[in-house]
C-alpha cells in the first residue's frame, strides 16, 4: 500500500473524481490511473487518485481559455 492509506474502491475514487465508476475504469485501463485488483476487486491507492489529480491540474493561466460565456 501506498504512504500508509487504505485502498479505495472505483465508487469511492468516482466520487472523489466527480465522475461515474465507467470514467474511472477507462483511466485504468488507458493507463492513466493506476490500480490494482485484490481478488475480483479493483482498488486505487489515494495517492494514485491525488497523482492523476496533480497531473491533470489547470494552471491559472490555462483557466483563461475556457468555454464560459458571460451573460449581461
């Protein structure tokens, strides 16, 4: 295990992610995201979850091309 944590199930990395179980098993299976399989089970380590986040950070700077459209 990884810096002391428990591992996570795909739910719980879903929901830290703000997506669906689907999502994360496609970044497993891509090879962004790292897991591992205990039995029939697919576990994440937090710090696994917390590297993709860091990884997949918008700079400040990037943040000035998005899609919002202001209204007013």
């Amino acid at each position: 295990m990884h810096d002391g944590e428990g591992l996570i199930d795909l739910a719980d990395a879903a929901r830290r992610l703000g997506t669906g179980k689907h999502t994360v098993r496609k970044l497993i299976r891509s090879g962004e995201l790292r897991a591992f399989k205990v039995r029939s089970v697919i576990r994440i380590a937090p710090l696994d979850l917390r590297r993709y986040l860091q990884r997949h950070e918008i700079a400040e700077a990037d943040s000035s091309h998005n899609d919002d459209r202001r209204v007013g």
